[in-house]
C-alpha cells in the first residue's frame, strides 16, 4: 500500500519554525552546496520551504508530512500556498502576529498550536500532530 501523503502547512510570526523542522528532519534549506563547498544563506525563510516528514500513527500506519513552511517576513504567494493543505502547524510567541497566518486556513482544516517554541517540545509537538491526524483519520 502507498504511504498517505498528508499537505501541512507550517505558519506563524518568526518563532521557530525552520529550527523546528531542521530539528526534526536533518534538512537545512539555510545550508546548500555550491561547487563542492557548503555556502550559508539567508536564515530567514524566502517564499516557501517543502520538506517530508515521515509518521508512524499507529504500528503498520505510516503517512509523509509535506511539510509547507511559509516565511514570516517574504511570504511569496502568501494565503495561496495553502491551498490543497489537509493540516496547519501555527507557531504562536507572546503577540497576536499568528492570527494573520490563522486567517489563510480554511475553517475546517485541523490545526496543531506551538506555543513559544522550544526544541526540548519536539516529541509533544509530534505527538499532538499524530493525535490530530489519527482523531481526524487523515490515514
């Protein structure tokens, strides 16, 4: 059977979203190859990033998270990268600056909170997004 490929949308002001998903996924969009030698980049996301994310949801249930980061402050097509998303992972700090991201998720697409971000929340935040997608058979 072919793995369930789930669009996720990753939103919010510039509190951690790209360190969430280096985390996780080892992929560093900051970090590329350029005749042999790694160059830095720009740290901040420039239009949108697509990286997988493979779950387990339960034993023999696996879904890929295309996982859609949105940069905060160069958002390329904006509201429209959403389309076709199944899921959104809004990242929130202490201000109201996540609710214009809130506003491009349809109402009925799911949404997984992260409230200021910390790398040591990685396992929960995981957690809840397979909650989420299971509770919703997205599978």
């Amino acid at each position: 059977m072919q793995t369930k490929e789930i669009k996720t949308m990753v939103l919010g002001p510039r509190c951690g979203k790209s360190t969430f998903l280096k985390s996780i996924t080892g992929i560093d969009h900051n970090r590329i190859v350029i005749n042999g030698q790694i160059v830095e980049m720009e740290s901040t996301t420039l239009g949108a990033d697509v990286v997988p994310y493979d779950l387990c949801i339960n034993p023999g249930t696996k879904v890929r998270l295309n996982l859609w980061e949105v940069g905060s402050h160069f958002q390329g097509l904006g509201k429209e990268y959403c389309t076709g998303a199944k899921l959104a992972i809004i990242f929130k700090n202490n201000t109201d600056e996540h609710l214009e991201f809130e506003d491009w998720i349809p109402e009925n697409i799911p949404r997984v909170y992260v409230e200021n971000y910390d790398t040591v929340n990685n396992n929960n935040i995981i957690e809840n997004i397979s909650e989420k997608i299971h509770l919703e058979n997205m599978y």
